[in-house]
C-alpha cells in the first residue's frame, strides 16, 4: 500500500504575509479606511496645541500668527504629502484601529473634564471622544457671539464640544422710546426667542440672558457682573472662554470682557480656562478713542465649513441685521471673513486676541 505525501509545510514568509495582499491589510492598502484629511492626520500631530482657539495651531518661523484649517479644502499636493506620511505611519495598525481613527468619536462622546495635558485642538478627534471641550461664549449683547464667533461655535458644535453662551445685556431698551415696563418685557421675549433659533442654528442649545440695561453698563458695578459669572465657572468649568474685545467704542462691551477676566482670575486649584477676545462689526472697528488700544488678532480659525451657518444664524437676528453698506449686512459680514481669511491665506476666517493660558508641564 503506498502512503499519502505528507502536506507541504508553508514558509515563514507565506505566514507573515496576509491572504489578501502582500504585507499589509487590505483595510489600509486601498486607502479607504485611512484617516481622512485634515481633521485626523494632520491635526493629530499637533497634540502639543493644545488651548488655543478652536485648535488654532502655531505657526513656526518668522510668521506671528496662528491659524486652525478647519473644514477647508486641501491643496492637492499637500494632501498627496499627507497621504504618504499618514501611510507609513498606519503601516502598523489594524484595520480597526485605521477605521476609529478615521470616523473619530461617537456622536454621544462622553463630555467629562478633559486634562489639560491631554487637550487636542479643534478638528482632533480620538475615538472614544477624549479630548471634547467644554465651550463658553460671554458676550455684552445678543449678536455679539455670532458676529464674533458664530463659525467657530458651529466647528466646535459639529466636533460634539459642550458649547454655552451667556448673555449680560438686554441689547434693546436704549433703542426704544418707551421704556415702560410692559413692552420693554415684550420687546425681550421677542429678541432672546430670535436669538436662540439663530445660536440653534449653529448647533448651540444652551443660553442664559441677563438683561443688564444696553449701553449703560458704565452704571453697573462690575462686581454684579462678575456674580453672574463665577457660579457658572464653578458649575460648569469651561475650558475655553471667548468674549468680547476690551478694545470696542461700546461700554457694555469694553466691561462684559473685564468682567470675564476678573470671574475667571487664575487662582490655585482653579480649573485654568484658556480666554479669547473677539471682534464685533460696527463696534470693535469703531474705536477711535485710543488708536493705541487697537483689536491686533493673533490666533484665527478657519470657518470655511461654517460662514454660511453663521450668516444663516445672524440673519435669524431681525433687529440687528443692517442694509449694505453697514457693518452689520450679510455681505460685510461675509466680505470681513473672507478679508481675515486672505490675511492668513484661508479662505474665511474669524479672528482672535490670546488673552491668556496656564499649561502645566506635560502640555506644553
């Protein structure tokens, strides 16, 4: 009777190399499953960012601004470069690690408190939502968050970020003729109902309006101001707080940011919120009072993605939206954050002023 051969025992390199392609996963070969774009290639590298606006990265070299690509197109050679980097970065993945860090976090990410060592810029997402941000806009008047900031609210929004904003002035009363009690109420309701449709919008579902007297904050003592402010820093301990420029012709302004910086004074043990200052059109450019205490941005975000949902929002605002050629028409508004854009050579931008940050020694 003659024997069966014995079965051929494959070689080491056919059991090194997978079935379905030579010495990679197929997951990652056809490019499919590979993190996509800006939001999680490039941006992942630049974890050492961490706390400035909406993930503004630093700019490195004679350059003294920073700029976030957020949501904008990237040229075709830099993405190709990308591409390659990413490449042989993921050669070592599994194809369910490429494909987290591609989709990014679950849209009910966990929202908790984020270490400060561990802060990603916006557009940096982990899977698992690590590094979300808790979000807080404090303006003088309603408007005041969309015109400043509406584009970056929406980014951060879309990111599954804790976004709130807080409202000091009514906005209102020292336009109207009467203010008889009964309509000046009727007046507000109207307003703050317009407002939270227009924040709704850009993706905002928290807002609390205090209805200080518009224009006459010079009457309001800064420490009822700054009342309001604290409980919610101590309740809510934003991460980072944007709020309007202390270099604005409206006194209400110029007090709601001194307001902010006092609340949110660095003490020990003190969650360290990192501040921005904003611009508002037909107030920040108006400021002719002190040509040496002008609104100089350094840090802008890209809001490419985003301008149209600002606009949309704004126009929400029936009271404070304005004809051509004022500062508060749709096409200023989308005329200035094309300008900021061009300065930094993004195709729209929104610009800040680094108030301040504290960062321990692992996040610097």
């Amino acid at each position: 009777m003659s024997r069966a051969a014995p079965a051929r025992r494959p070689s080491a390199r056919a059991l090194a190399r997978p079935a379905d392609g030579p010495g990679r996963p197929d997951d990652l070969r056809d490019g499919r499953d590979r993190p996509a774009g800006l939001l999680h290639g490039r941006a992942a590298a630049r974890d050492s960012n961490a706390g400035q606006p909406a993930g503004a990265v630093p700019d490195h070299g004679a350059r003294r601004h920073r700029v976030l690509r957020a949501g904008g197109r990237v040229g075709g050679s830099a993405r190709r470069r990308g591409s390659v980097r990413r490449d042989v970065h993921e050669r070592g993945r599994s194809g369910r690690q490429a494909r987290a860090l591609a989709e990014g976090p679950p849209a009910g990410g966990r929202r908790g408190r984020v270490p400060r060592g561990g802060r990603a810029g916006l557009g940096q997402s982990q899977a698992g939502g690590a590094n979300l941000k808790k979000v807080l806009v404090v303006c003088a008047h309603p408007g005041d968050e969309i015109l400043g900031c509406g584009g970056t609210l929406a980014l951060h929004a879309q990111r599954g970020d804790d976004v709130r904003v807080v409202v000091l002035g009514d906005g209102w009363t020292s336009r109207m003729k009467s203010l008889e009690k009964g309509l000046e109420s009727v007046d507000l309701n109207v307003l703050e109902k317009q407002g939270r449709e227009a924040l709704a919008i850009l993706g905002v579902k928290e807002v609390q309006y205090h209805r200080f007297p518009d224009n006459r904050f010079d009457n309001v003592p800064l420490l009822d101001l700054v009342k309001v402010l604290e409980p919610v820093k101590d309740r809510f301990a934003p991460d980072v707080v944007y709020t309007n420029s202390p270099f604005d012709l409206s006194v209400d302004q110029e007090k709601t940011c001194r307001a902010v910086v006092t609340a949110f004074r660095p003490q020990p043990h003190d969650n360290h919120a990192d501040l921005y200052s904003f611009e508002v059109l037909s107030s920040t450019e108006w400021n002719l009072i002190d040509r040496t205490r002008a609104f100089t941005p350094t840090y802008f975000v890209d809001i490419e993605a985003t301008l149209p949902l600002k606009l949309k929002a704004f126009q929400r605002l029936e009271t404070e939206v304005r004809a051509w050629p004022h500062s508060r028409s749709l096409d200023s508004i989308d005329h200035h954050a094309k300008s900021r854009g061009a300065s930094v050579g993004v195709p729209a931008a929104e610009a800040f002023v680094h108030l301040r940050s504290v960062k321990d020694g692992k996040s610097i």
